[in-house]
C-alpha cells in the first residue's frame, strides 16, 4: 500500500465520519464533541500517526538492539564481514 493509497483510505473515513455527522443532524441528533472541527482533526492525527506507526514498525524491524535472536544474528553478520 503506498502512502497515496493511505491517504484515500484515511479521507474516505473521514468523509464517512461527515455523512454521519450530516445524518445525525438531520434527524435531531446533535452531539457537542462531534463536529466538522473535529472530524478534521481525527483524519489529521490519523494521517500524521500512520505513517510515523509504519517507519516505527521499519525500525523495529531492522533494529538488532531488541531481541536475543536479534543480537545474535548481528554478531554472526559481523563474523563474516557483512556487517
């Protein structure tokens, strides 16, 4: 999935959040803490946190701080030069 393909998927919940907005309102439903201001602010803190999840994920993964077998494999790429 690449980043442009995230952010559809992040402002398609995001207009899907509005539609509800629109239908609770058309309905008599109104809630003070679910508004446009802040079904702006969810899609925004959704598209900063999803790529900043993915590249902790990415370091996660390449890191051979964290685990034994990790530290292990780091020292057995070091014997044979690869590292």
């Amino acid at each position: 999935m690449t980043a442009d393909k995230l952010k559809q998927y992040i402002s398609l919940f995001g207009g899907w959040l509005g539609a509800v907005l629109l239908f609770l309102k058309s309905i008599g439903i109104t809630l003070a803490h679910f508004n446009d201001n802040s079904i702006n602010a969810f899609v925004g803190v959704l598209e900063a946190s999803v790529p900043f999840i993915l590249v902790a994920y990415g370091v996660y993964k390449n890191s051979y701080l964290l685990s034994k077998q990790a530290r292990e494999q780091e020292k057995h790429l070091q014997e044979k030069g690869l590292k």
